[in-house]
C-alpha cells in the first residue's frame, strides 16, 4: 500500500475540528432559543452558523477519506484546508454577531 500523504494532518485536523465543534453545537443550541422570537439578528446568525459547521464536518469527512488521488495529495489538503478555515470563519462571525447582538441590547 502506498503511503499516505496527508497521514500527518489528520489526528490534529480532527481534533482541532472536534473542539471547534463541540463548542460550536454548544452555543447554537442557545441561538435556537432566542431565534423563537420574532427577530431577523438569530436567523442571521444560525445560517452562518449551520454554514459553518456543514463545511466543518465536510473538511472531517475529507481528511478522514483514505479514498482520494494520492498524487494530487497536496491540491485535495489544499481544498480540506479551504472548507475547514471556510467553516470556522463563517462559525466566527456568527458568534461575533451573537457578541454584537447582545451588546446592542444591554
């Protein structure tokens, strides 16, 4: 068997990934129950949020996936990576609008 590039990225990915998301499905269950009220800001931070953690979980099944083209290991990483920063960005601002959201109102 062929040795697999991208070995060494995986156990950090998925733990960094794991953590991120924990916290992530945390506080998105708090966002659910504000969202209930009749405001657009909730709304607005759960499609960033849900965004976020579809390309979090996208990039996890990506580096988890032994079954790709191990001579363009570097472009498919490349792409994992992009979904990955993709996800906690969208995750960020989410959060930061939470952040913001809640200083607007006290």
């Amino acid at each position: 068997m062929e040795k697999d590039p991208i070995f060494k990225y995986r156990q950090p990915f998925v733990t960094a990934a794991g953590i991120i998301l924990g916290f992530v499905l945390n506080y998105t269950v708090e966002i659910v129950k504000i969202a209930g009220k009749d405001q657009r800001v909730p709304y607005f931070i759960l499609v960033f949020t849900l965004t976020g953690i579809a390309l979090l979980i996208t990039s996890v099944f990506r580096i988890l996936n032994n079954r790709y083209d191990h001579r363009n290991a570097d472009r498919y990483y490349r792409k994992t990576l992009f979904f990955f920063l993709s996800g906690v960005i969208l995750v960020s601002l989410g959060a930061m609008l939470r952040v913001i959201r809640i200083i607007v109102l006290t």
